[in-house]
C-alpha cells in the first residue's frame, strides 16, 4: 500500500476547466494500492461555491497563504505570503507538493521542501512570466505532469525545463460519459444548433461565434447559437450580437450544471479559442456525437481528428484583426504551438467566414453530419476513460516517491 499525503496547490476563487477537474480528483476514489490523504493551499482565501462542499468533504486541510488566522496578509512585501505559502505546506508534512497549472513563486534560493514538487501544466506556459517568477519557481521543481504533447513541448520551447514532463491526457469528467452514445442525424425543420462552452474571458474569442453565426444568417441559414458559461466579457459579447443583429439567434445559458444536456441540445460544437493546452469541452461533446469545429493549434489536433470528429480549421486572423472586428479585449498569449512544424508561432485567430464553412460542410446533408457524428463517439473512446486516467496519474506521482 503507498501512503501519499499531498498538498495541491491552486486558486479555486473561479470555475474553469482546471478548477472542475480537480474538484473530480479529490473527489475520486485513488486506484487501489493507494492511500491518499488529500490537503489544500489555495491561493485565494475565497472559494468558489461549487467547489465547496467538495473541498470540505475531501481535504483535510484547507487554507490560504492571504490569510494568517483571521488576518490578511499584505500583498508587499512579497515574501510575506510566501513564507506563509511555505508554512503551510510543511505544516501537512507532505510526501509530494502538486502546483495545478500556476507557476508558484517560492522566493527560494535553494529547496526547501522535504518533498518532490511536481508541476501540472494545463496551459500557464503560454503566457508571460517575470524572470524572478520563473527563478523562484522552476529551479524546485522535480517533474511535471503535461496534459497534452502541446503543453510538453510549450515546457520544452518556451522555458527549456531540464526536469522530466511525464505527459498524461484529459480524461472526460465523470458523469458527462454517456452510457451509450449513436451516431446521431440533423432534425429536418428547424434551425441548425451551434454550442459554445467557455468561461467568457478574452482566449475564448466567442464573438468569432457570433460573427459566424451572422454570416449563416446573410446566406440564408437557420441557426441559433447556445453559449454555456460566464464571464467578464458577456457585456461586450452580447453587445457584438446586437450589432451583429443576431441577438435573437443567441441563448446566454450563464453557468451549467448538466452539461451532458447542453451536448444533447446542440448539433455542431465550436471552440474559438486562441489557444487550447487540451480542449476537455471538445471532448466531452465529441462523446455526445457533436462534431466540433476548432483550430488546428495547440492541443486541438490531439483532441479533434480532422475530418473524422470534425474540421481543425487554419486561424488566419490577426489579433488586431480581431479586436477590430469584435470589440472583445485581446488580454492573451501572443505566441501558440504548431503542431505541424513543431515550434511556437505568432498567435493568430479562426476567420468567423472560415467557421461558417466549415458549419455548412459538417451540415450539408445527413450522410455527411452522421459521419462525423459517429467520428466523434470512436475518437472519445480512444483513451480518454477516468478510472485509466487516475491509474495513469498516480502511477506518474508514485515514481516520484520512489526517488
């Protein structure tokens, strides 16, 4: 039996894909052979109230470097919160530290953990990082856990880690796995439905949607469009959508609780992300036979077969391009992996005429829409499984314990 105690690191303040996942790990049963105790250093001293009955029940310990009993802690000086941090985590008496998707600044010079630190990319590595955070946190880091080869190779190209990256995929969340899934068809006589899912921050670029969607219109489509998720850009979304005078086309859903019936709603899924590290949400509809449209960066490629599960289309746009175009704030990467050529390159978004396209061609007629439907059910299938993703994940920390 291996006895783990491990402290997470990560800000739980938001609900966004990292934050849902691992509120399904320390919910999940460890495989057997594991004895875990679960421990939690969040960054935020608040926490979002969908992940709490979770955190309460699963983790032993909850606290925050912000907070010192009921004192909060300066922002400056900095090491003021990390000595905290760095109290805390020794306090559980760790066997492992697993930071979730945030590059921590320990304010170290040398180690000081009796414990490996293991790094679990989810996609911070594509933005931008000051050389005292990357000095204070890279230097302690033992190993790191990639979600994708795409986050991989962002470790490799942009930060030249010398620690191994062990790389272990998203699996679909628990629950949102339908029982049983067939290849599904096109309901004749009524407007085609188009589905986002996306906290709505400015990577999402959901107004490329929008603006899809009024192209489908002034060519005589019927569609509407269902955006799952909240945000600080809703205001300026559902502003582009009455200039765009589709507002009526578009259902803001706000927060989903049952998502597998936001997947059985929809008929094409779309992700206009600028970047994706490992795109869950273009899984979790391919296993509900939605065909997706995506962009053929990052890790989209690794997700989405092109031409099976649905289209990997080539983003043209450029970001000034964009901002003209929707109005939305280009707070973002400026540079994603290509897959293809296997280096970084300038960032560039999906052409809101290319996304209309490629909505036609996955919709042109039935054959074609249940080709790709039955795509996307036999690529969800393919090692995207829970119970194989926590046997694989613990595996990965266990040969960390063993030295």
């Amino acid at each position: 039996m291996t006895h783990l105690r491990l402290v997470h690191l990560i800000d739980l303040d938001k609900v966004g894909g990292v934050e849902t996942m691992f509120a399904d790990f320390v919910a999940a049963a460890a495989p057997a052979g594991f004895d875990v105790e679960h421990h939690l250093v969040a960054d935020s001293p608040n926490i979002a109230a969908r992940f709490l009955p979770v955190v309460r029940r699963c983790c032993k310990t909850v606290a925050s470097p912000k907070r010192w009993g009921p004192f909060s802690l300066p922002r400056k000086p900095h090491w003021v919160r990390a000595h905290r941090r760095r109290h805390l985590i020794r306090a559980a008496r760790p066997d492992l530290v697993l930071v979730w998707n945030q590059f921590t600044d320990f304010r170290l010079a040398v180690p000081a953990f009796d414990c490996p630190v293991v790094y679990y990319e989810h996609g911070m590595s594509w933005y931008n990082h000051s050389p005292r955070q990357l000095e204070s946190f890279l230097p302690h880091v033992d190993g790191a856990i990639a979600v994708s080869n795409a986050a991989a190779r962002m470790l490799a190209l942009k930060h030249a880690v010398r620690f191994p990256v062990a790389l272990c995929p998203n699996p679909i969340r628990p629950g949102l796995l339908p029982a049983e899934a067939a290849p599904r068809n096109l309901a004749p006589g009524r407007p085609l439905r188009l589905g986002v899912a996306a906290r709505l921050v400015p990577l999402k670029a959901v107004g490329l949607v929008i603006l899809a969607l009024q192209t489908l219109a002034e060519r005589g489509v019927k569609a509407e469009l269902a955006i799952a998720g909240e945000g600080p850009e809703r205001g300026v979304l559902e502003q582009l959508a009455r200039d765009a005078g589709v507002a009526d086309r578009v259902r803001w859903l706000g927060l989903v609780s049952d998502m597998g019936a936001f997947y059985r709603g929809i008929d094409l899924f779309v992700c206009p992300s600028m970047h994706e590290t490992m795109p869950l949400v273009c899984l979790e509809a391919m296993a509900h036979g939605v065909p997706v449209i995506a962009s053929r960066v990052d890790g989209f490629p690794e997700v989405v077969a092109h031409g099976v599960s649905g289209v990997c289309l080539a983003p043209t746009l450029s970001v000034d391009d964009y901002a003209a175009l929707t109005g939305a704030s280009t707070a973002f990467a400026r540079r994603v992996y290509d897959p293809q050529a296997d280096h970084l390159i300038e960032t560039r978004l999906l052409d809101p005429a290319a996304i209309a396209e490629a909505v036609l061609t996955l919709a042109e007629d039935s054959a074609t829409y249940q080709r790709f439907s039955a795509g996307a059910i036999a690529r969800s299938k393919n090692g995207f499984q829970y119970p194989q993703y926590l046997d694989a994940f613990y595996g990965i920390l266990a040969r960390y314990l063993r030295g």
